[in-house]
C-alpha cells in the first residue's frame, strides 16, 4: 500500500511541489499507513531514489537539492501531526558527525525513537565533538546515536565515538559511511551499529554498557603508527595541484578545458586523494577501489570518459613512491579499473 505514495510522493518532490508532497503523507496516515512506515518507507525511500537518480545523471543537483528540501520540509510538519506516545524509554541524542551535512537519516531515526517512547535530542548535521560532549555532559543521555553517510567523515567519527566513550556515553552507528556490514563502526570502536533505523530502535530497547574505561583510539587502529594517513592528509593540496598539472602532459585535451571543467577535474582528484586517504586509516582497499569504481560509473553517466581515472591513478601512485600502503591501494585500485573499463 506504501508504494501508491511512494509514486505520489516521488512525482510531488520531483515536480517541486512542497504542497503537494505534505498532502501526500497527510493522506498516507490518513489512508491507515503506521506512521513508521510513512517515514521510513515514504519520506525515506523516495530520498533514497532522489541519491540513485542523481548519480545516474536522471535529474540535476538542483533537482536533488530541491527534492530533498521538500522531504526535509513535509518532514518537520509531520512532526506536528504524527501521534505523540509517551516517553517511557532511554534518552537518545542523535546527531551527525562532524563534517556530515546528510541529516536525513539521522532526522529519521530520531522521529522513530520518539513514535517508540524514547527521549530524542536531536541535534542535526554536523556536530562537532566538543560540543557533543558538552551536551552529554549537560544533558546526560544514555546513549549517542551517531549518523554519517560519507566515508570521508570516518576519521572524525573515530574522534566523536572516543570523545563520547570518554564521558561514559555509549555510540551506536548507522548511516552509509560504517560499511553495509557495519565494518567500520566496529573497527572504530563504536558500542554498536545498526543498519538502519527499524534495527536502532529494536536494539535501543535494551540499554547498552556502559564503555570500557582507559581505552585510546590507537588501540583500534595500529596501523596507523606509519603516519601514511597523516602525510596524505596533510599533504592533499599538493598531490592534487602536482596530478592535475601531470595531467595535462598526459592528456593534452585538458589544456582546451574551460576554467569549470578544470575545476570539476580538481574536484574529482581531490576526492580520490580524500577517499585514499580514509582508506589509509582504516586499512581497507576496497573502500578505496569501491569508490573509485562508484566514481567511474558517474563519469559514465555525465558522458564524461572515466579512463580519464588511470593516469590520474598513476600519477598520484608517483607522488607516493615513498608510502607502500598507498602503493599497495593504488596498484589494485588501478588494476580493477582497467579490469571494469574493458568490460
């Protein structure tokens, strides 16, 4: 029964049409659909149709940017409608990490922990990790629910799960960004990890521990005694500035580029040096060649040719002759895009 508005709700964002889109979930709850079910399978599905849509070049970041306003929009009105039980279970604070401007999962999560009786704070996108714990610290929350569907942003998840642990609060986290398995959240010590928000508020009906006391973020990642993340990281412009002018000697057409394709080109570099640098801290290759394999796919879809990708890949491989981790990554990464590109 959803899926007649679903399809309702996905013409009225589509279309641009905020009205429309409020009505649609108001006949939802009307029609006898359970509130969860409207946000998550409604609201929710169609934001997720909104991501696939745009990365398949069907609509334009305009599109995308207006539909998801309009979702956040019929979101916050459905506050004020939506049945109010009372609040007989755990307090919730439920914020994104640092860095995370993706807030609608997170917004959604938190109104189903309030149709399920529990306290909410919710704090929104990107909430940096002092001012989580001064609110833990104010407030006193039994457990932080941490949102982040940006890979990049783990790193500053690491900080903000330590952070809370250290004021006794226990993390559970979701959102794309932890892995489809949830590697990455146990990897970075997070107490638990759910996959999405029907699981969080099931696991959240049993108090989590208390954290374990003295525990440092080096703990959970060793590998990260050889500092290659940190001079990656640190060194990000440079890389990007010395591949793109490496570029232009290996594909001559970049110097007819016009001043916006330059830019997109640096964008795109500077992301790849972004996600090898993530995958450097959590020792993992194939979040780097995943997303570079994701990043081809998008080239494709705009028409833009993704061999462009491998002497980008070869180039940076050359800038970090000296970092064996990073050889490793971009020797396979490299490897499985040519594999994918001759297909």
């Amino acid at each position: 029964m959803t899926s007649e508005y679903f399809e309702q709700l996905w013409q009225a964002v589509t279309a641009g049409d905020e009205y429309a889109a409020g009505d649609v979930v108001v006949s939802a709850l009307g029609a006898g659909i359970d509130a969860e079910s409207v946000l998550l399978d409604v609201i929710g599905g169609v934001q997720h149709k909104v991501g696939l849509e745009w990365a398949a070049n069907r609509i334009t970041v305009a599109q995308e940017h207006a539909a998801t306003a309009i979702n956040d929009r019929v979101l916050a009105a459905l506050g004020y409608v939506l049945p109010r039980p009372r609040a007989n279970r755990s307090r919730v604070a439920v914020a994104c990490v640092d860095g995370e401007w993706h807030a609608m999962p997170a917004r959604l999560l938190a109104e189903v922990l309030k149709l399920r009786g529990f306290r909410v704070d919710y704090l929104g996108a990107q909430v940096p990790a002092p001012h989580l714990v001064a609110h833990l610290h104010r407030t006193g929350p039994d457990t932080v629910a941490l949102s982040a569907s940006l890979a990049t942003r783990l790193p500053a998840a690491h900080a903000t799960i330590t952070a809370c642990q250290a004021a006794a609060t226990p993390v559970i986290a979701g959102g794309a960004a932890f892995g489809p398995d949830g590697r990455y959240a146990r990897l970075l010590g997070a107490d638990a990890w759910a996959p999405e928000a029907r699981a969080a508020a099931d696991f959240l009906t049993s108090p989590l521990p208390r954290p374990r006391a003295g525990h440092q973020p080096l703990d959970d990642l060793p590998h990260l005694a050889d500092q290659e993340y940190t001079l990656v990281s640190r060194t990000s412009s440079r890389l990007v500035k010395n591949v793109m002018a490496g570029l232009e000697d290996r594909v001559p057409s970049m110097r007819e580029y016009t001043l916006r394709q330059r830019q997109h080109a640096a964008e795109d570099i500077a992301h790849i040096v972004e996600y090898l640098a993530v995958s450097l801290y959590v020792s993992d290759e194939e979040l780097f060649t995943g997303f570079l394999t994701w990043t081809a796919e998008i080239l494709t879809a705009r028409q833009v040719p993704a061999g462009s990708l491998l002497p980008a890949l070869d180039l940076l491989r050359g800038q970090l002759r000296d970092f064996p981790r990073s050889q490793a990554m971009l020797d396979t990464a490299y490897t499985r895009l040519s594999d994918t590109l001759t297909q």
